[in-house]
C-alpha cells in the first residue's frame, strides 16, 4: 500500500506539491494524472526518497523509504530518466543490480526473458531503442519481486504492442495482490489499465474516485439518425433531452437509448441508427483540470 499524507514540497515561493493526500490500494492499479508541471514527478521522487518533502509523510506499507530495510524487496520504480550506463549490456546491468540490492542473480535471466529482452540481453544498454530502455527498467524495478510499484510514464517510448505488454504486466502485478501507481499525463492511455483515479493540477489534488465513478459522472450521449431530424428532436426536447445536430443527425443528452427509442417510436419517426457514444476520457480528465484551475485563480 502507498500513503501520501498532506505531503507539500515548495521550491522558493513555487509550491510544486501543496498537501497531497491519497492512497494507492493493494490489489488495484491507480492513475496519477495531472499534466506537465503539475507535480507527478516532485510526489513520486518524494514518495521514493530522492526528494526530501518540505512537510508531510509519504509510507510504503506503513514505512518511510529511507526507513525500509530492504528498499528493491519492497518498492520497485521506474522513473522517466535513463538508468542505464550505455557500454552495460541490459544483463550485466541487471545483474549489477541484484548485486546492489541483494537479490539473487539467477533471478537475471528469467526477468530479461519476462520482459521480452532475453534475445537481446548481451547487447549494449546504449544500443537499445526508447522501449526496449523501458522494457529494462521495468526488469530492474521487479528484481526484488517487490509488492509496491511506481512507474513514472512509463509509456514513454512503447509501441502499441509494448504498451499492451506492460498493460497486461502491471495488472497481473494487482491480480496478485499487488500495488500498483503509475503516473501519466494521458487517461485514455491508461484507461484500460487503471482502477482507480487520482488527478493532480498545480500540485493540488482534485479528484480521486474508482474510475467507474469518473465513467458515470459524465451522462451519456447518443447520437441519432432517423427519417424526421426535426420532429424527432422536438419529442426529444419535450421529454427534457438537451438535442444539438450533428453532421445529418442528432446529439443527445439526457436520454437512456431505451428512452429516446421509445419517444422516437411514439412520435412515429423510423430510427436508422441509435448509438451510444463512449465518453471521451481525454476531454473528461481536461474537463477536470481546467475546471480545477479556474477554481484556483477565483
Ligand atoms: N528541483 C526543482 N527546482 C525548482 N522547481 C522545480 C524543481 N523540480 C520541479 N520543480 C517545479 O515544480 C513543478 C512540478 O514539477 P514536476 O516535475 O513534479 O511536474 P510533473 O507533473 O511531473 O511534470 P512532467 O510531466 O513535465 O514531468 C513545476 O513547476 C517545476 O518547474
């Protein structure tokens, strides 16, 4: 489990962090969101020990990081910057590592294999390409089969086949009981991955709720096609849909789709298309955090 409480880092006058407080749950995958310099990167180094918090407490299973006794056995990050020393092959990196963080080395192999890199493990590390980097840090960070993860867009550099692995990696880390927090400045990148939500804007926290919740929040909206644009909006409207027009067919809002094909059906208008649009994950999260700063400069 990871604990940030009220945790606040100030530059000067910039506080890049102001009172943070939530928890990333075992079992479940948490989204940090929030965009550029809105201070992921500040929490999460604050979270790891590199940055020391100018107040506040950050815990991983109850515990400061500086106060773990065995940090990799706990807690395994991946962080934007590059890990490797480009002359290292990715194997002699890893095992550098396990020798660093005492794991044993004959957990080497089996993790460049878990993470796609066995066939290129006797390469450099400064040959590699962006994903492949990745692919590595994520090698290092699991050395220490640690329950708590923290990855810092870690998406970075992946091709779609690459982000499907990690997606796939990171749940079943929550499947096994795992925590899991990972920090992004896209939702729809995550949108199939995450289980809960935690947005972040000029330090502050905004949101944090179960994405189903963020899902609901949003009322749906149809889109409908039918014979009469004009009647059929006009039954629409009576029954208190708001209705916009959309290319030849109308934009709904405040129907379910059973409700508008009943209304439509009444006021005898042949439907030819009726769907529900998903929402928009992007628009909804910058919906969030423009709405946040606007309450902010109030
Ligand atoms: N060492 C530092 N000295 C001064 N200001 C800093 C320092 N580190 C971060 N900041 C400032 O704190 C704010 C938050 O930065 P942070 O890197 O945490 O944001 P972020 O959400 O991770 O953004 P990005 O996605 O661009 O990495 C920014 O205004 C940044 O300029």
């Amino acid at each position: 489990m990871i604990e940030l409480i009220d945790l606040t880092k100030s530059y000067g006058r910039i506080r890049a962090v102001n009172g943070v407080t939530f928890t990333a749950e075992p079992g479940r995958v948490t989204g940090f969101l929030g965009l550029n310099g809105s201070g992921k990167t500040t929490t999460l180094r604050m979270l790891l020990g590199l940055t020391r918090p100018t107040s506040g407490t950050a815990l991983i299973n109850k515990v400061r990081y500086r106060e773990l006794r065995d940090p990799a056995r706990h807690v395994g990050a991946v962080l934007e910057q590059g890990i490797s020393h480009p002359g290292q092959s990715g194997r002699a990196h890893l095992v550098t590592h396990a020798l660093l963080s005492g794991v044993a080395r004959n957990r080497v192999d089996p993790l460049l294999a878990y993470v796609g890199l066995a066939d290129a493990a006797h390469q450099r590390c400064g040959a590699y390409s962006l994903g492949m980097r990745q692919r590595l840090a994520v090698a290092t960070a699991l050395l220490g089969d640690p329950p708590v993860l923290v990855l810092d867009e870690p998406a970075n550099g992946l091709d779609p086949e690459g982000i499907a692995w990690l997606r796939e990696l990171l749940r079943a880390h929550a499947r096994k009981g795992g925590t899991v927090l990972i920090a992004s400045h896209l939702l729809a990148e995550l949108a199939q991955l995450i289980d809960d939500v935690v947005v972040i804007s000029d330090g502050t926290v905004r949101y944090v709720a179960p994405l189903a919740q963020l899902y609901g929040s949003t009322s749906a909206r149809l889109r409908i096609r039918g014979r009469d644009p004009e009647r059929l909006s006009r039954a629409l409207q009576a029954a208190g849909a708001l209705v916009g027009t959309d290319g030849g067919a109308l934009d709904v809002t405040g129907l379910t789709p059973e409700e508008a094909g009943d209304i439509a059906f009444e006021a005898q208008v042949p439907i030819y298309e009726l769907v529900r649009d998903s929402p928009n994950l992007e628009q909804l999260f910058l919906d969030l955090v423009t709405a946040a700063n606007a309450e902010a400069v109030r």
